[in-house]
C-alpha cells in the first residue's frame, strides 16, 4: 500500500502545481479549488507512506517524481520550452532516485 500511497500523493501534487497555474493567482475559481483539494489529497496520502517509508528517502522520491512529472506537463499541456539542460538534468533527478532506491541501505528498515 505505501506504494499506492506514493503514486496517487505524486499525481495529486502534480495535479495541484498544474492547477495553480490555471487557477491565475486563485482568479478562477475551479481551478484554484482543484488545486487545494490536490494538494490535500496528496498531502495526506503523504503523511500516510511516512508510516513505513523513511523521511528523507520518501521526501527526495516524491519532490524528485515531482519535478520531472510536473515539467512534462507543462511542456505537453501548457507549452513550456525544455531545453537539453533541462531534459539532462530531469534525467539526473530520475537516476539520483533509482540510484537511491536501487543501491542505499539508507531506506532499509
């Protein structure tokens, strides 16, 4: 389950950054209320993977998955230009957190 807990908290924060940015400061209505619920959902959902995940390596997987969805997004469904620098580093993120998962002893519990 902690994994479910950390994909869904991932969508929902992903969700909430996109909506933020069709919210137009909290403008519209809609997409501003989205956001929030999001945001809640995701946080939630968060706190319920920190029962079994440790902090440090759940924080990283989640901000790191974060950054990468939400630039994707952006650049499919909001036009956002991602240049070389940015594919590379989004790449370094993803290996840094298969790295982290696949070889440290630090989320053994």
């Amino acid at each position: 389950m902690k994994y479910l807990y950390l994909t869904i908290a991932i969508i929902a924060e992903v969700l909430g950054t996109s909506m933020l940015k069709q919210s137009d400061g909290f403008a519209r209505i809609v997409p501003g209320l989205v956001a929030i619920v999001a945001y809640v959902i995701a946080l939630y959902l968060l706190s319920l993977a920190l029962k079994t995940f440790p902090t440090g390596i759940l924080y990283a997987i989640w901000s790191g998955l974060g950054i990468v969805l939400i630039a994707t997004v952006a650049w499919i469904f909001q036009g956002q230009k991602l240049d070389a620098p940015a594919v590379a580093g989004m790449a370094l993120i993803i290996i840094g957190i298969c790295v982290m998962n696949l070889f440290s002893k630090a989320g053994v519990q």
